[in-house]
C-alpha cells in the first residue's frame, strides 16, 4: 500500500500547529555536517533552520501541497535558497545520483502502511548513505489513542481564531484513520472548514528494529524525546539514530 499524505488541503496551516521541540534536536543531531539528506521535507521546518546553519540540504517531499508552502518560505529567504534542493518524491523511490554522510527523517514514517513499504523505503534511504552513515528518524512509540473530536490546538490573532480538531479510528490491524478538521472563525464568525483525512501506520519497536537490520543498518541509539532522553518503552515517541553497515561484499 503506498504512503498516504493527508495535506494537500491544509497545508498552508501546518506550521501553525506542528510545535514539535525537534528541531532544535535535528540542528544538535547535524552539528559539522556540510551536506544532509531530509526525506519528507515538509515545509522545510527542519531544512530550512538547517540551510541558516550553512548545510546544503537536498529534500524529498511527494505532497506538492507541502512543497508549494516550502517554496513560499524560500521566496523570503533567497539567501539560504541555493543552499536548499527540493524534489518530488517518495521514500521507497526518490533517487538523487549521489550518496550522503547524514540522512534525517521526521513525521514521515507512521505514514507508511505496511512492511513492504517501510522496507523498501528504508533500502532505499540506505541506498543514498555512504557505508557508516548516520541515519536519525523519529515514529510513534504507542499505538494512537482511539478517540473523536478532541481539541489539539488554537491559534488566535486579534480578529482571527483557527480551532483544529483531531479523531482518530481504529482501520484494521494496524493502521488509524486520522480526520484532523480546521475551524476558521473571523470576528466570532465561522468562516471556513478544513477536513483532511488520512491513514497512519504502527510498527513496533522489535518489528522496526528487524526491517533496519535486513536494510542494513545498525542501530546505535534509541531515544524517548527531542531532548535526548532514552526510550522507555510505551513512550509516545520513539527518535532512531543508525548508521549504515559497511558492505562487506565490496570490501572484498
């Protein structure tokens, strides 16, 4: 089953309501690094911070939602933008012919569906690593919490509330259906509904621990937290740090 984004019409909201403290960890995660690979870029809320650090950042987003916001940013920051390449694409196929010493992943992989994705997707990513690359993505470390209509965030200027709201259904072994709904109120009045609906994934830590080794990498650190803190199983967020094994059969 191929990744299913749930953006396209809300994307020009994301980053009203995406606070996660991770990118201030990316930034501490690529300290030195010259040159980073950001699969599932985004809006560029990590690339973009990394690029004002002097990194080169070469992205993978297949949402073009997504990208066209990316590229609204990058229209006001036209000193950082040739240091930023933005591609169409998905995990399990985007190709840039040429390998990297650093490749980061975050909000992405809960979107894959299945284990035939998730393993094509992380081949694919060690494909694109030189041998000892490191590799730093983040998943959901719990199974979602079934429930409707909760309140997950509102953002107010002086005329203006946005309300998002979030339910999230059981969809078979597995796999959530997330519906996250936008209320626009202008000077108390409701103006607009957004509804995206889309199907998130979960894997668990032994079953994601099997695909990164049959993918060929090594695990080397396990986090619980864009703090740094060690995982604790249960723990709503589990952060991976890897590195690509050397190919033995080319050392000989």
């Amino acid at each position: 089953m191929k990744y299913r984004s749930s953006y396209e019409r809300s994307a020009y909201l994301y980053d009203l309501f995406d606070k996660k403290p991770n990118i201030g960890f990316f930034l501490r995660c690529a300290s030195g690094i010259k040159e980073i690979l950001d699969i599932g870029a985004g809006t560029g809320r990590i690339a973009l911070p990394l690029a004002e650090k002097g990194c080169r950042v070469f992205c993978v987003e297949p949402s073009p939602a997504m990208r066209r916001e990316f590229r609204k940013k990058l229209r006001k920051q036209k000193d950082i933008a040739d240091r930023i390449i933005l591609n169409a694409g998905e995990a399990r196929s985007f190709r840039f012919d040429r390998t990297f010493g650093f490749a980061l992943m975050s909000g992405v992989f809960d979107h894959f569906l299945d284990d035939g994705y998730r393993l094509a997707a992380l081949r694919n990513i060690s494909r694109h690593l030189e041998p000892g690359g490191r590799f730093i993505f983040d998943l959901a470390g719990a199974r979602p919490k079934v429930h409707q209509n909760s309140v997950a965030g509102e953002r107010r200027s002086v005329k203006r509330s946005i309300r998002r709201f979030v339910s999230t259904q059981s969809y078979g072994k597995d796999r959530y259906r997330v519906t996250i709904l936008y209320e626009v109120h202008d000077s108390g009045k409701m103006r607009k509904r957004v509804e995206e609906m889309g199907l998130v994934g979960f894997v668990s830590q032994r079953g994601i621990r099997i695909m990164l080794h049959e993918a060929g990498f090594q695990i080397v650190h396990e986090y619980g937290g864009y703090d740094s803190s060690d995982y604790a199983e249960g723990g709503n967020v589990l952060i991976i740090e890897a590195l690509k094994k050397p190919d033995l059969r080319e050392a000989h």
